[in-house]
C-alpha cells in the first residue's frame, strides 16, 4: 500500500507529517509522489491565514474529479488545524473523505485509516477523531525526516497566549511541554542518522520547562543540546518577545551551536495595536529586547511576522509598524494582511473595519521597505567570508549548492555533492533580495 501526505502551513505542520509518514511506513505503508498511485493520501491542512479551508475543499473536488477518471479513488485522510477546526462539517461539504484527525490525534492515524483502506475508500461511514489528548510523547526514532541535514524536534506543543487574531490555541490546544530526556534521545538520534542542525520547535519554544527536570528551562536545554558530539548548529522557532530572558540571551551569546540569528515575531510596531491583539508587551519593551540582544550578540540576524490592517489599524498606527522595520532592519520578515480567523477574540469582540484596498496598499508599503533593507543587508555581506551549512544542490542550477549562514540566510555557491550536510567557509560574492552567491574558498 502506499501514501502521498500533502503538507500546508507551517515548520510544526512540515514535522507533523515527517511524524504521519513515519507512523505509516511502521505500519508497512510505503511512500509516493504520484497522487494517481497512491492508496492513501493525507492532506495536513494549516488556519492560520484566510481561505485554508476553501483550499482544502478546492483539493477535495481535484481528487474527487480524478477518482471519476479513474475509476476509483485513494482513501483520504484530513489532519491539521482545519480538520480539528471543522471536524464534522468537513464530511458535509465532500464526500471524498474518509477519515478526520484531530491536531493531538496523529498516533492514531495508522489505526484511523485501516477500516477504510481494507474496506476500500468510501465504503464505510467516515471516521472522525478529534479527541484532545494530552500526550505529547513520540516513539524514538519513528519520524521519517525530509531534510537529511536538518531534523525538526518538537518541544511544546499547544499555546496559552491567546493573541486576538490567531487560531492555533483552539487548533492545537492549550501547551504542553515533552520531558527533555525524550527531547534529548531525539536529537540524539537525529544526529546519529546524519543530521547536522537540530530546529527544535513550539509554539512559544521559549516558554519551554522541562515537566521530567525543574533545573531544565530553555537555556538549560540549549545547553544541554550544545553539548551532543556530531551536532554542530541549533536553531528554534518561534520565540515570544515577553518570554526571552536574559538567561536565554546569555546562553544564545555563549553556547557555539546556537545560530546567530533569532525569529522574534512583533506583529505590530503601535503600542496600541499590540494592546489590542493582546501581545502583552509594548513597541518600546520590545526595542528593548533588540538592543539587548544586539549588545550580546552584535552579529545577530533579525526576522519577524508582521501583520497589517488589524481591526482599529489607524494609518499612524501603521506608520509605527514601518518606523520599527527601519529601526530594527529585519533580515527578513513575514508579513500579512489581517483577516479574521475561526472562533478568535478579534473575530467575536472586534470589528475588521480596514478596508481591502487600504491594507493592500499598506502590505506593498511595507514590503518594499523591507526589501530595500534586506537589499542593503546583503550587499554589505559581500567579500566576507562566512561558514555556510550545505543542505542540498541549488533549485534552480543543478552544479551549484545550497546552504545557510548561521544568520539565516541563503547562500548559493559552486561546490561538489559531497559537500551537502558539511559545513564550508564561502566567500560571498553577491547578493540578491532573498539570498546571496558566493565562492568556497577551499575548493
Ligand atoms: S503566541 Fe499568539 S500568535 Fe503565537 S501561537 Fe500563541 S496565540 Fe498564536
């Protein structure tokens, strides 16, 4: 038998599906890029951005078309945030669907599709298991990583913030910690099987304390992971502004693993709107925080998600959101027009009164900022020479190779196969918007 998995959204959905495909394939499932081949497909749906769920139902109608041609169609599985969201309702709208699986239910997915794969797609009533289980552990060594030179380990699950404008604490429900020995014993193994970076991941991955350790917060366990032979880069996403410590800036400046280069999501550069979508810090606590880390590390590479047109965004307010971007000078940014989300505080209590037009026009203003200073920060990265971890062969030039600097960036630079999943020093040599070229100088 053999699966496709179709992945949206996120670093944490990209893992849940790593984690979906290595369940199949213990249960003796095998891999496929061909959906026409495929007996199973599993589409790992992501809500955190409008339309997710017409997308999902647009994919629905495709296989369901292509079942006509065919004959017969795949059995299919819906996982993610927009099947834990819709649940029932999904099975309402299409009847090419067999099986729902909640957020916190993914072990169970081998056991979720059997009926319908023996019994053939269709033929049984849909199954839906939204149950909210707490269990966040994970059997060693099961998940079938897609990067051989990255591994993902996930270190909390859930999230406690409830912004106004986000979805993910009804999605994946409330936080959960993973003891830090199976953490460990991940990354352990990651690393034995040819990983050369670890990007441990939560929701607030910061927040972390171990629920096995009480010495072993975040820093703790950068410390720890700092100390495995064979690993030679650490990475994490996404911190929350009001939960980096000093501790943490300390074990980020201190520890040589770690990558110098910090996610750290603002959403707004007003005050008054990161009031209003319930931040719980200021633009000024979080100017802070830059300079601190800035003074730590003077090194470090800046990103962040930013959003634009959130209910009550007055043009003032906006222009603090690109008074903030040219202040700190982002390395890159994540940015989005806002839009209401299920079940969400902005969506009961606030009113998405910025027009369209007028939020499109602020997304393109801040875009091109954040260009023209991405720009910049490449350019004054040629003639340096930085060590670029190699993970794979460039997209678009089949002899070149590609990498990241510790800061996050992309290099691409001639260089032998051989070199993927080692680390080489490139000089670099130009720069483009979104990453840079350079030439190994060892070679
Ligand atoms: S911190 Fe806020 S934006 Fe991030 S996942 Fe939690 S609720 Fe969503």
């Amino acid at each position: 038998m053999k699966y496709l998995i179709e992945t949206f959204g996120c670093q944490m959905n990209v893992h849940d599906s790593e984690r979906m495909a290595g369940l199949l394939e213990q249960a003796g499932y095998e891999s496929t890029a061909d959906e026409r081949d495929a007996d199973l497909i599993v589409i790992n749906t992501c809500s955190v951005r409008e339309r997710a769920e017409e997308k999902l139902f647009t994919r629905l109608g495709e296989l369901r078309q292509m079942a006509i041609e065919e004959g017969q169609r795949p059995v299919v599985a819906v996982a993610g945030c927009v099947a834990q969201q819709e649940g029932r309702h999904i099975l309402k709208r299409s009847n090419a669907v067999d099986v729902v699986i909640g957020t916190r239910n993914l072990k169970r997915l081998p056991m979720l599709v059997e009926r319908a794969v023996e019994q053939g797609a269709g033929a049984a009533p849909a199954t839906i298991d939204l149950d909210p289980i707490d269990d966040v552990s994970f059997p060693l060594g099961v998940v079938r990583r897609s990067d051989p030179v990255k591994a993902y380990v996930t270190i909390i699950e859930g999230c406690n913030e409830f912004c106004a404008f986000c979805v993910v604490p009804y999605t994946r429900g409330h936080e959960r910690m993973r003891p830090v020995a199976e953490i460990l014993a991940d990354a352990r193994h990651a690393v034995d099987t040819g990983a050369r970076e670890i990007q441990l991941l939560g929701q607030i991955v910061n927040h972390y304390q171990a629920p096995d350790d009480p010495a072993c917060d975040f820093a703790a366990l950068l410390e720890r992971l700092n100390t495995l032979d064979g690993l030679e880069r650490i990475r994490f996403a996404s911190p929350h502004p009001r939960h980096v410590t000093p501790r943490i800036i300390d074990a980020m400046r201190d520890l040589p693993k770690v990558c110098r280069h910090l996610h750290l999501p603002v959403q707004s550069g007003s005050s008054r709107m990161l009031a209003a979508m319930r931040r719980r810090h200021t633009r000024e606590e979080y100017v802070e925080l830059v300079a601190a880390l800035r003074e730590a590390m003077p090194d470090i590479a800046l990103s962040t998600d930013m959003i634009v047109g959130f209910a009550g965004e007055t043009e003032r307010d906006f222009e603090e959101t690109l008074s903030l971007t040219a202040a700190v000078r982002y390395h890159s940014m994540f940015s989005f027009k806002y839009s209401e989300r299920p079940n969400t505080l902005a969506l009961k209590r606030m009113n998405d009164d910025v027009p369209e037009e007028e939020k499109t026009r602020r997304i393109v203003a801040l875009q091109g900022l954040q260009k023209t200073i991405q720009g910049e920060l490449h350019s004054r990265a040629i003639g340096r020479i930085e060590p670029v971890l190699v993970d794979a062969r460039s997209r678009r030039r089949d002899w070149e190779l590609s990498g990241r600097t510790s800061g996050n960036t992309v290099v691409n630079f001639a260089g032998r196969p051989e070199w993927i999943g080692t680390t080489v020093a490139v000089r670099i040599t130009g720069a483009n918007p979104n990453s840079l070229r350079g030439e190994s100088v060892n070679s």
